[in-house]
C-alpha cells in the first residue's frame, strides 16, 4: 500500500467533516432574549384550563434540570427584543411538552393538548413551528406557554426548553445540509456493506466478518436514529425511546469496533483485561448523569481501546496505519468539540472507518480467493498425479506379479490381494471427486494399501489409531500420501516390524494430526510430489488455518498436521 492509499481515508474524512461543518454554518438568526422564566399553574380542579398566568405568580428564571421534573401543568415566559421592522417571522419551540403558545396575548395553534392528569393530556410535537402575529410595538415581546407533561416515562437530568425566531424567507430552522451529507455519507457505507456481501457470498467467514458486518449495520442505523427528530419529530413520549436507542447502538459500536479489530490483526486480549473494558462500558453507561455525556463516554473509549488495540498489533502496518490515524482523530476531536462530535461528525468517521475496512477486508477476500483458485489448480494437478502414482506402471507390475506367484503357491491370499487392490482403486476414484473426506475414509485407504503391500510381503502392516476426535474432514489423499512416502524411503520391510501410530487430538483450539512412521537408513527428502500435494490440498481447504511439519523424532518419522477448529 503506497503513502496515498495510506492517507486516503483520512483524507476522505478530513473532506466530509468541512462540508458538514460548511453546511452546519448557516444557523438562524434568532432574536435575543431578555428573560425566561417558570413557575407552577394553578389551574381548577374542572372546567377550562387557564389561558393566562395570575398577576401575583412567583416566577423563578428557567432552570431545565428543575423544570425536567415537573408534570403539571405549568407556565413558561420569555421576554423578546422587539424586532427593527414587522416582517413575518416563524417561532421554533423546543419543549417535550404538550404546550398551548401565547404571543403577547394571542393565542397560537396549540401543541397537544394540556391537561391536568395523563388521561386528560394529549401528548404534543417535541419540536413545533407556528408563524407569528405582528409584533406588539412595546419595545419588548412576551411569549408565554401553558404545559403539561404526564406522559413523559423518562425521568432525565434535563429537559428541552428553547426556541428560535427567524424572519419567513430566511435560513430555514432545520438545515438539510448537513443531512445531505451524513445520508451521503451513510449511502456510500450501504454500498461498501453491499459490495462486501457480494465478495463475501461463498467464502468462509473469517477474521471477523460477520463482526464488520455488524459494525456497518450498527453505522447505517446510528444516523437514521438521530435524524428522527429534526427531519421528522416525533410527539414527546418518544424522545426517551430514542435516547436509548442512540446510547444502544453507540454501546454497540463501542464493543463491535475493538472486538473486531483484534480479530482482524490477530492481537491476543488478556481475559481480564476486556473483563474491565467491558464493566468500565457499563459503569459508564449507567451511572453517567445524561445520555449525550454516556455516549461521549462511550465512544472515547472505544476509540481509545481501538487505538490501543492497533498499536499492539503485529504486522500489516500499512493496513493498521490509516485506521490508526482515523482513531486518534476521533479520539481528539471529542474532547474538544464536545457534544457537537456526535450530532455529526461521528457518523462521519463511523461510515468512512466502516468504508475503509469493509472495502479492505473485501479486497483481502478477493485475493485470498484468487490465491485459492491457484491453489485448487495446484491440487487438482497433484491429485492427478497422485492417482497415477497410486497405478504407476512399476507399483502395478510388481502387484501383478506378486498376484501371479500368489496364485500359484497360495491362491487364497492371491484371492484378498484381488479383492484389496480391486478396493484401492474403487477408494482412489471416489476420493478424487471430492475436496474433503471424513477422517475414517482416509484411514480405509491407508489401511487398504497396507494390507495390499502386507498380502506382497506375506507379513502385515500395523495402522494404530489414538483420536480423541474422529468428527474431522480432511482433503483426500494427506495421509494416504504420508503412508506411500514412508513405504518409498522408509522400506516396506522396516514397516512390518515398526507400525503406523495416528494420534488425533486437541491442542489449544486446533486440531492436530500426527502420523508415526519408521524413519529408515535412506530417510525422507520432505520435498517431493506427496509433501506438495499435501501442502496444496491443506492450503486450499484450511486457507490461512493449516501447518504441515515433518522430520525425524528419534527413531520414528513424524508428520504433524494441525488444523484450526471451526468457530
């Protein structure tokens, strides 16, 4: 990977977080305000609610954290400098409430509709628009607002109470451009997720896919939870349905992004050390005062372990170099853009991480699968080899005239030789049809060739089997390859005073093989047509989960396979 392809996603980043932010700029121009207050409304026990606050009402300045745990019905006023001019404006009224608005004493189209308990209540808009009348001409406006919330299920630390006031024709109150490019954004994540499925389609989930692919969902899920408010509000007794579902998912990623990252470049995590990444995750998440602090908590974590996780990792630097350089950015964007980081530029870092890593884990599966092509030609080139080496003209003469002293001094062993060798080649081409094998038909064929060389010598060949594991697949031919290379240079002789010894066992996650063979004087070479087309036959049927070893062990020589174990 060259230093561009190095610095692309962080580029791609750098781009869309300054259109983002280009978009976000154009903010309302809202009119100032003077004073905001609150104070509990005496309302009748029955009858019509109130559409004015007494003279003699004792305000108090408008605290959001106290104004979160009121229910009843209650009075909000803000005091307004008067516009310039009486240009039509539009009031946007942020209040998870039902409310009925008054401007300078003119009722407005109510929100909901207030009551004094939760069955006389219908919930209002979080988030409403009403245009206003003309201006009092005071030198000051007054909106005052009579709410209730008995439907609000979440208690919260603190609660909307703002609004803005725009001139009509102006900057519209919900800018969709920053939307357009997070849905821009999300968009081109769906097409990697989707381009990534299409790779992915037949080959074996490994390295964490089904965890990437969880991330991905996780990242297009996250900005459609977020743009339910401003694009298309919801009443209030919803807002807190949402919340939890924005912590969810940034909980969620918090977990998928360093999970998926240490299977991916393989960095071994001590047990108590993700024991404690996961209770700091949840201390957080359930102590932390409100849901905009958990989830900055949350996701400065996951940045943080994510970062950790990259720079402990072995090899691959330039793979890790542009994840590493997105996490450290968000990891010092947090702290200084605050709460901002998540309306935002998050899901921005999220979908150009997530696009980076599904297209990079794609191209990696499109190599592996190109090298596996190679491997599977390879293979199908030495099984053919080894089926001809399994009838070679010299192995057969030497058969068939065995056969015929056989029948001429002991016809009944002449008789098993037929039956055994007739067998063989029955066992030959039916493993050659296919890629893998279970383990008792790969031990049939061992222990039909040696009865066949133990028939020739008049002697038999022991086959010892120790599996501790007989559900395994193998590809046809490994061990019946290791059993003809050590009747080649070991001696047919040297076979029937020293027996085969198979051991199948586990060792720490993988599955290991290990065959037992006499050594001999002329040794093995390890290098020749059986030795490739096991190593052919493993690669193409373990990619990257296989290794062959052999040599002498004292006075045996011993072949090691060990396969990792399915997850």
């Amino acid at each position: 990977m060259t230093i561009t392809k190095v610095l692309a996603a962080p580029a791609v980043l750098v781009l869309v977080v300054a259109a983002w932010l280009l978009a976000a700029s154009h903010a309302p121009v809202a009119v100032q305000v003077l004073s905001a207050e609150m104070a509990p409304a005496p309302v009748p026990m029955s009858g019509r609610m109130p559409e004015r606050p007494p003279d003699d009402l004792d305000w108090q300045p408008l605290d959001p954290g106290v104004l979160a745990g009121w229910q009843d019905p209650h009075w909000l006023r803000w005091r307004l400098a008067a516009p310039a001019d009486d240009a039509g404006r539009l009031l946007h009224l942020s209040l998870r409430a039902a409310s009925q608005p008054y401007w300078n004493g003119q009722p407005l189209a109510a929100n909901g509709i207030v009551g004094r308990s939760k069955d006389e209540e219908q919930p209002g808009l979080i988030d409403i628009v009403r245009v206003l009348p003309p201006s009092g001409g005071t030198g000051a406006d007054e909106l005052i607002v009579l709410a209730s919330r008995h439907h609000q299920w979440l208690r919260m630390g603190t609660t909307d109470a703002g609004l803005q006031i725009v001139p009509i024709g102006g900057p519209p109150l919900h800018p969709l451009g920053p939307w357009l490019i997070v849905a821009f954004a999300a968009g081109a994540l769906g097409a990697a997720c989707l381009y990534f499925l299409a790779v992915q389609r037949g080959q074996p989930r490994a390295h964490g896919a089904p965890l990437l692919l969880a991330l991905g969902a996780v990242g297009l899920a996250l900005p459609v939870v977020e743009a339910w408010r401003p694009l298309f509000g919801y009443p209030y007794p919803w807002h807190g349905l949402r919340m939890f579902a924005l912590l969810a998912l940034h909980a969620a990623a918090a977990v998928l992004l360093p999970v998926y990252l240490a299977r991916r470049f393989d960095v071994d995590v001590p047990g108590p050390a993700r024991i404690v990444y996961l209770a700091t995750l949840a201390g957080v998440v359930a102590f932390l005062p409100s849901f905009d602090g958990r989830g900055a908590a949350v996701l400065l974590l996951s940045l943080l372990a994510s970062a950790w996780l990259l720079l402990h990792a072995q090899g691959e630097h330039e793979e890790r170099r542009p994840v590493l350089v997105l996490m450290l950015a968000g990891a010092l964007s947090m702290p200084v853009a605050g709460g901002a980081f998540l309306d935002g530029p998050y899901f921005l870092l999220l979908a150009v991480l997530m696009g980076f890593l599904l297209l990079r884990h794609a191209e990696r599966l499109r190599t592996l699968d190109r090298h596996n092509a190679r491997l599977r030609e390879e293979r199908a080139r030495l099984s053919l080899q080894l089926l001809q080496r399994g009838i070679q003209p010299h192995w057969l003469m030497n058969t068939l005239t065995c056969l015929q002293e056989l029948i001429e001094q002991v016809p009944p062993r002449a008789s098993r030789l037929v039956e055994s060798l007739a067998e063989q080649f029955d066992r030959l081409r039916e493993s050659s049809r296919h890629s893998l094998v279970p383990l008792g038909d790969e031990l049939a064929l061992c222990r039909n060739h040696l009865d066949i060389v133990g028939l020739a010598l008049g002697q038999p060949i022991g086959f010892e089997v120790d599996a501790d594991d007989t559900d395994l697949l193998l590809p046809p031919g490994v061990l019946h390859a290791q059993v003809e290379n050590a009747l080649t240079h070991a001696g047919a002789s040297a076979c029937t005073q020293h027996p085969f010894r198979l051991r199948v066992q586990r060792e720490n996650g993988r599955r290991v093989l290990e065959l037992r063979s006499p050594c001999g004087t002329a040794g093995h070479c390890g290098q020749g047509t059986g030795t490739r087309y096991i190593e052919a036959s493993l690669a193409a049927a373990f990619p990257g989960g296989w290794r062959f070893t052999q040599g002498p062990d004292d006075a045996d020589w011993c072949g090691r396979i060990e396969l990792a174990c399915a997850s």
